[in-house]
C-alpha cells in the first residue's frame, strides 16, 4: 500500500517541476520554492529539484545554501542545463575561486562557446592573482563576443594586474567606446593613467567617472593623490573630504588630507587632521612625523621633538623622521645631537634630498674641521652634477664659490618651485618713464636683512625708479615694517 503511493508521488514530479518552472519564471519564487520542495518530500535526491531551489537561494543572495544545494544536484545529475555555470557563480560569490574555475571549466568542455563561462572563469583566475590565465579567458570571450563591453573592461583589469598599462589603457578605450558612459571604466582607465604618470589624463578619467555619478568612494581617493601628485592642493583637499565624508576613519586619506592643507599653508587644520589621524592608528610613525613638522612651524619644538621621537620609536629605520628631528635639534642649537641624527638619516638612505650640505654645515657649527676640505669637494661635485645635496642658504657658509652656489639654488627652485603656466604669461608692458624696482622677501620686520636693507630702500632715486616691495613673510607690524612703508 504505501509502496503504491510512493509510485503515485514520483509520477506527480514531471508536473510538479513544471509548475514550479513556471511559478519561477514568473517571479513567485515562494510559490515555485513550496513545489520544488514538494517534489523532495517524495525525493530527496530529485537533481532538478535541488537544482532550482539552488537557483532560489542564489536570488536571495544565499550563496552558501546555493552552493551546496547546486553541488548535491550536479553530483546526482551533472547534464543539468546550466547548473555548472550557476554553480561557479555561486562559488564565486563564497570566494571558492579554485571550485568555480573548475565548474566554468566542465561548462567549456561541452559549450567550447559559451561567453558567460570564458567571463566569470577570468573573473575567478583574476580574484586569485592568475592575471595571465585571467588575460587569456577574457581575450576568449573577446573573440567569440568582440562588442563585450565587460570583456573588454575586465581585460583592462587584468593587464593593469600585470602592470601592462598602455595595453590596459587602450582596453579601456575599446570598452568606454562600446559604452561611453560607463563610469567604471573611466574610473579603472584613470588608475592606470596614473600609473604611467599620466596625471592630467588621470584627472580627466576621475572627472569623467565622477560626472557619471559613480557611486564609488575610492575615485575621490584617487582623484585626490592625483591632484595632490599635480601639486593642486585645494583640489586634493575638496577630494580628500568627499572620500573622508563616506569613509571617517580611512587613515592615510585623512592624512594625505593634512599634507595637501600643510602645503597651502593651512597649518591649524593640517596639524588637527594629523592628530585624528594618530587616534584612528595609533602605531603610524608617518603621522606622528607629520605632527612634529605641523608643531615646528608653530615654533612649538618640544612638542615636534616629542612627535619625531614617537615615529623613530615605532619606525628605527625612517630616516626622514632622523631628518627632521635633526633640523629641530639643530634649531635649538643641540648641534652634536642634530649631527648623529643626520648621520643616522645618511647611514639609512642613500642621497636624502638636500641633508648632504645640511650636515656639513652643522658640523662646522660645532667647529668640526676634519677632513673638511675633501667634504667640501664631495659636496660641489655633487651639486656640479646636479644631485641635491644642499640648501642654497646652508651653502653659503660651506664654499664662496659663486657658481657652485648658482648652481644648488637651480635645483632647489626646480624641486620646490618648479615652472607653472597657472597665472599665464607675463604680459608685456609699455615703456614707463621710471624703471620698476621690485624687492621680493619673506623679512619685512624686525631681522637682520631688514635692519641691512631699510636705508637701502629710503635712499633710492624716487624720480627715477619706482619701488615695489613684495612680502610673502608674516606681517608683524613692527617699527621696522612700518619704516619700510614709508621708504
């Protein structure tokens, strides 16, 4: 008797499935789920059945239940149309990119032209670094799919792995062609552009994402490297704070926020990004560095030797943290401490920019005269070919040789200030009846230039020349800047 209804209930399955296809297709997938799991009330191993729910959970977003319900199917019935490729996906979403890889590879071996396998397959290869392999499975899906949007896309991806950036660059190109407004791939072509230092092409590829309203928070991150790396500052900052608004605690965002707002002279706020920056990470020696130089512009050098100190002891090895805690010591005239510090800066790196003369002329501050003369001679050969070996001001004290020091102030000008079309030409001018005499200086107070210069400046020829002075030092308002106004 109960043999009989047992027969009974499997014969009802062919039309159980069917219905349950048609629910399915139909979008009830509730309704489908109760027949599918009608059908495995009578039996379990029913491989369609299993399949399809498998199917369900995966559109709920249950890929571990898909996984194993897939897996229990292809095991009893692997000719199951498109259960390998669903199984690879849902194998894809649990990060089992090996399984995956293996399930997309049983779908090629019997539909040698399935698109969709040759993608997802390169998408699993790519997620586990096999960038070569991931190459060739998208350059098959290319072949078989030439106007493959994603194909294209995820080809570039996988270049820019292998670090083949005009290769990935030119993908891009094909994919943006295909799809103009897709923003991720403006997006991914701008990551590569940077990375060849394509920076104004970078730029333009981040803006172009941007206006595509691309819902990703890292493409302000990397606009704002790339503004930064191009030295605009208040765009790396506006881009620092849309990324930071979505991600508050993104730690090196927050600190390249504090270097760009450092570099527009917007000390206050550089120095409070460095120190949220400590409490979001506490063991980052290149904050606590940051910190010091913030403190030091404030004069408050107790307080950056303390900062400096902290990066060297979380980080023995960084020589720029010895650098600038040797140029505070040296401030405070702890001259033999600022020279181990510097030594120590040597010993760690090569050619530190600018350190060589530095030390050289602490060194003569403490009256160290050894060995001087072949120093001194190391350092202009250093600057004769062009390296940056010191500041031109440090200079002045180590040699009186006018083209060497001609020589160390070209390249200190061309690394710090170099040539920029911001402003655009300067104009030409109709020739005036006095000559124009500009003074350009950061010491319009009470300091020694000032008190070599003021009578300078009171006794030119005012019929003849017009005086200009120009001031990007602080205003103190002193009796010496006030002299100077009224020169």
């Amino acid at each position: 008797m109960a043999r009989g209804k047992e027969t009974k209930a499997e014969s009802q399955i062919p039309q159980l499935l069917q219905q349950g296809v048609a629910l399915h297709q139909a979008g009830r997938l509730s309704d489908a789920e109760k027949l599918y799991r009608n059908v495995l009330a009578s039996n379990p191993n029913q491989a369609d059945a299993l399949y399809l729910l498998g199917v369900i959970a995966a559109q709920a977003k249950n890929p571990s239940i898909a996984a194993d319900l897939i897996g229990k199917a292809v095991a009893l019935k692997p000719d199951i149309a498109g259960a390998f490729l669903n199984y690879g996906l849902v194998l894809n979403e649990l990060g089992q990119y090996e399984a995956a890889v293996a399930s997309y590879d049983k779908v090629l071996s019997r539909e040698p032209a399935s698109v969709e396998a040759y993608m997802n397959r390169g998408i699993a290869l790519a997620a586990m670094n096999q960038n070569d392999a991931a190459l060739d499975s998208f350059d098959h899906a290319i072949r078989l799919s030439p106007q493959n949007f994603h194909g294209h896309n995820n080809r570039g991806n996988a270049l820019s792995a292998l670090n083949q950036f005009e290769k990935s660059i030119a993908s891009y190109d094909t994919a943006i062609r295909l799809k103009p407004d897709a923003a991720e791939a403006h997006f991914n072509r701008g990551i590569a552009q940077k990375s060849i230092a394509q920076l104004e092409l970078a730029l333009k590829s981040f803006d172009t994402a941007i206006s595509l309203n691309f819902n990703n928070a890292e493409v302000h991150y990397m606009h704002g490297l790339t503004s930064f790396e191009l030295g605009k500052y208040e765009n790396a900052v506006i881009a620092f704070d849309k990324f930071i608004d979505r991600q508050p605690n993104h730690a090196k965002a927050r600190h390249e926020r504090g270097i760009a707002l450092f570099h527009l002279r917007r000390y206050g706020a550089a120095l409070a990004d460095f120190e949220q920056v400590v409490k979001i990470e506490p063991d980052n020696s290149e904050a606590y560095n940051s910190l010091g130089l913030a403190f030091a512009i404030f004069n408050d050098l107790q307080s950056a030797l303390d900062n400096y100190n902290e990066a060297i002891r979380l980080n023995a090895e960084f020589a720029e943290a010895y650098i600038n805690r040797g140029n505070t010591l040296k401030n405070l005239q702890r001259y033999e401490a600022a020279i181990s510090d510097y030594e120590k800066a040597l010993s760690l790196q090569p050619n530190p920019d600018f350190l060589y003369g530095n030390w050289l002329h602490t060194k003569m501050l403490t009256c160290d005269w050894r060995d001087f003369a072949r120093l001194e001679r190391e350092l202009a050969a250093k600057i004769e070919q062009g390296e940056k070996a010191a500041t031109p001001f440090a200079l002045l004290a180590v040699t009186d040789a006018p083209a060497i020091q001609r020589r160390a102030a070209e390249i200190w000008i061309a690394d710090k200030h170099p040539p920029t079309m911001d402003l655009g030409s300067i104009p030409k001018r109709t020739q005036r009846d006095k000559i124009r005499v500009g003074y350009f200086s950061g010491d319009y107070y009470n300091h020694a230039v000032m008190a070599l210069m003021v009578e300078l400046l009171e006794r030119h020829d005012k019929e003849n020349f017009e005086i200009v002075a120009l001031s990007f030092g602080p205003d103190r308002s002193d009796e010496m800047r006030q002299r100077v106004m009224l020169a």
